[in-house]
C-alpha cells in the first residue's frame, strides 16, 4: 500500500467541550494511513470525532500532538491555498442561496490553481466543463445554481470539487438530503471518479450499509480513537458495533453483492434480550 495521507499519533482537543466530556482530547493517539487510489469510508456514532478529523485533514484546525503527512510531506508546512490543489471537500450542508450559474460556480474550483486572480484561463473552462461532464452536468452550464434540485445541486458542488484536481476528495454525508434515485447516481458518480480519475476518497457517513458498499475499508472512530480499520467485513462485526453505538444490531451478508449488512435489531437491548 503506497501511502496518499499519513497520521502518527495525532492528539486533538476542544478544551471546554473536553472539559465537559471528562475527556482530554476529541481525538487520541490517531495513527493510520489512507492509501493513493482508495475509497475509506469513516464511519461512528455522533461525537466519535468523524468531523474533527476532516477539520485536521483540511487544516480548519492543528493537532495538538503527532504529525500529519500528505504526499509524504508535513501537511503542517502547506498553506490553505496550497492545500486546495490536493484536498477538495463536499460538505453536508450547502448554502441556502448560491446566486451563481452552475459553469461559474463550478470554474470557483480552479480559483487554487493559478496566481491569485478572478478571470478564468482557456485551461480552466476546459478543466472545469470536463468535471461537469463527468458528473451530468454539462447542459447546466447557464442555469442558476438556486433554480436546481437537490440532486443536481449535489453533482455541481461535485463538479466544483473536481475541477481543484484534487488528489484526495472528502465527502461529509454525500446522500445525507437525497431521495433513493439520487443516493444511487452519487454512488455511481464516487465509483467513476475513484476508478476513471483515481481521485482517493474518503467517504464520511452515518449510512454504515453505504459505507459498506462502496468502501474499499472502513475506519471505524469511537470517543475519538480508532475502534478498528480493514475490509468492511472484518469493521462491521456484530459485537464491535453493539459496543460502540450502544444499540443491538445484525449484521448478514448481500446475496447479491457479498457485502455485509447492517440492520438495528429494535426492540432489542444491547445483550440482544427482548
């Protein structure tokens, strides 16, 4: 496995919110690798320390102790400028008014790549109409961002992100405010980015069956460690996940996929007791 992003032994805290969790850090003893050319999916209950970890990623904030490395150099050493040629996000929740095209919006993601100016290169359009097709939406180019569903806003904010030609893509909770149509489209969208652009991903979601399916591995976080890292089948175990999210659950396998399945066992307690 070669190497895309390197953690060792990264410590990070929120003091008062610590304070207040009788814990002293939000993140403790982080030390893994995300590896060029896979999909990671990062999965854990609320406040295991999912969003505080892209923060880290994208430099929103520092870590107390350890060392981050992207590309084998200290992400401590790169700007936020600089780090937006290699890092792009889609975040969960976007703006209530984009009052841009969609070909504007998405050209604000070549914005990293020259000196800093506010017209756009003939490398640029070609840059960014090539990411609008690749996520369906290059007939969109003169549309308004805000007269677009929810679906379509999602594959522009997608676009955005491709057209930084980023090496790593993060996405918090891709599907989070779509139907069942869209939820599919988008996987199919990070499959061919992943596999035809060889973007890594890392995957942020609450979905664990969705994390399951299109994850390459999964790193499952509680109270800010790592509970377990490795092929979906070995992170979702019965036991583990009960412990850690403190509900009965059952995990089978897809007859058609061969992937694992979660589903809460309700009306159950943790022991698995009616």
């Amino acid at each position: 496995m070669t190497a895309l992003v390197e953690l060792a032994g990264v410590d990070f805290g929120y003091p008062a919110v610590e304070r207040r969790r009788a814990r002293p850090f939000a993140l403790t003893g982080l030390t893994f690798a995300i590896a060029r050319g896979e999909i990671l999916g990062l999965i854990g209950p609320n406040s295991a320390g999912k969003t505080t970890l892209v923060r880290l990623l994208t430099k929103v904030v520092e870590p107390a102790r350890g060392e981050i490395r992207l590309q084998d150099a200290p992400l401590a050493r790169l700007t936020r400028w600089e780090l937006a040629r290699h890092v792009a996000v889609v975040p969960q929740d976007l703006p209530q008014s984009l009052p841009f095209t969609v070909e504007q919006l998405v050209l604000m993601g070549r914005y990293p790549h020259g000196p800093r100016r506010f017209f756009e290169t003939a490398e640029d359009l070609a840059v960014a109409r090539e990411a609008m097709a690749l996520t369906g939406v290059a007939e969109l180019g003169p549309v308004p961002v805000d007269s677009l569903s929810g679906g379509e806003r999602q594959r522009v904010i997608l676009a955005r992100a491709l057209a930084q030609q980023p090496r790593l893509l993060i996405l918090d909770e891709p599907t989070a405010h779509l139907d069942l149509h869209y939820q599919v489209e988008c996987v199919g969208l990070l499959r061919r980015v992943n596999q035809e652009r060889g973007v890594t991903v890392l995957l942020v979601s609450h979905d664990l069956n969705l994390a399951a399916e299109i994850s390459d591995r999964l790193l499952l976080l509680a109270e800010g460690r790592v509970a377990r890292l490795g092929a979906p089948a070995h992170v979702l175990d019965e036991a583990l996940l009960t412990a850690v999210y403190g509900c009965a659950v059952r995990v089978d396998t897809d007859a058609e996929t061969g992937r694992p399945r979660v589903r809460v066992a309700y009306g159950r307690d943790v022991s698995g007791r009616v």
